[in-house]
C-alpha cells in the first residue's frame, strides 16, 4: 500500500508542478504582450 501512496503523491506533485510552470508561462506571455502592445501604440 505504501508503495501505491507514494505513487499516486509524486504523481500528484509532479501534476501541480506543471500547472505551476504554465501559469508562469502564460503570465511571462501576458507581460510580452502587453509591452508590444504599448510600445506600439506609443510609436
């Protein structure tokens, strides 16, 4: 049983993980995005 628990929590861990490093990718998109969009509507 102890085996299938650390299992399923690495499992777990490694899930949140992704998600974790796809909000900082999309927030990282977002910024680019909205630097290019100010700069150009300031030119």
């Amino acid at each position: 049983m102890e085996k299938v628990d650390s299992l399923v929590l690495s499992l777990i861990l490694v899930e949140l993980l992704y998600i974790f490093l796809h909000l900082i990718l999309c927030w990282q998109l977002a910024y680019w995005v909205m630097d290019f969009v100010k700069g150009f509507f300031s030119i």
